[in-house]
C-alpha cells in the first residue's frame, strides 16, 4: 500500500508545520519529514522511506547539503520512485526543472493551499 507522503524541508519551522498539517489531515499516511537530500538517502538506507510506499514527495528548491530539491526528486526518480512530487519552494521553479513536478505549491501559500493540493494528488492516485 502507498501510504507514505515525504516532505523534504531545510527550514525547520516550515517542515514542522507542514509535518504537523499533513499529519492531522492525513492520518492515515506516514509522513517522513527529511532536512535535504542526504537525510532522505539515509533514510532510505535505515529503510524508513520506502519508495514502494512513497506516493508523494514535496520538496523545497534551496535545501541544505549537497542536492537541491529537485536533486532530490531526480535521485528518488533514479531510484524508481514514478509517483507525485510537489514544489514547495519559496522561488520560482525553473522552466527546465518543471518536467520533475506534478504541481507548485509555493511557500507564500504553502498555509492556505498544501492540503488542497496534496488531496488532490492523492485522491487521483487511488
């Protein structure tokens, strides 16, 4: 079962938001909160994320560490992961990075629109 949502976040108070926002609305999804990208490649690597119960993945652009955002999706897409990733940055998403993302979601609105958008996404993966 695909019962997995990460959310990939270097600005701790925005990842905890968002961690607590998708956890009261998604209840029955286990979301995994990661710093950058060597987070979620440890994470992956203790078997916490599982990219065959991953079904949506929302990063930042700007992470800290060594990968950007959509670094980030491209070593999940790499790695096999075919489900949804939201943008949740605070710039502008570039044109010749749009392929990676199924939407954006950014962070000046991130309060008011994430919910809509994840439901969204997951009500049309099921």
């Amino acid at each position: 079962m695909k019962n997995q949502i990460l959310y990939v976040e270097d600005n701790e108070v925005i990842r905890f938001e968002a961690g607590e926002t998708l956890t009261e609305e998604f209840w029955d999804y286990k979301i995994i909160l990661a710093v950058n990208g060597d987070d979620v490649n440890e994470q992956i690597d203790k078997g916490i994320i599982s990219l065959e119960h991953l079904v949506m993945v929302c990063t930042d652009g700007n992470l800290g560490g060594s990968m950007t955002g959509w670094e980030v999706v491209e070593l999940l897409r790499d790695k096999g992961y075919e489900g949804q990733a939201l943008y949740t940055g605070g710039t502008v998403l570039p044109p010749d990075k749009e392929y990676l993302y199924s939407e954006v979601c950014y962070k000046s609105s991130l309060k008011d629109n994430l919910v809509d958008v994840v439901r969204k996404y997951l009500n049309s993966s099921s």
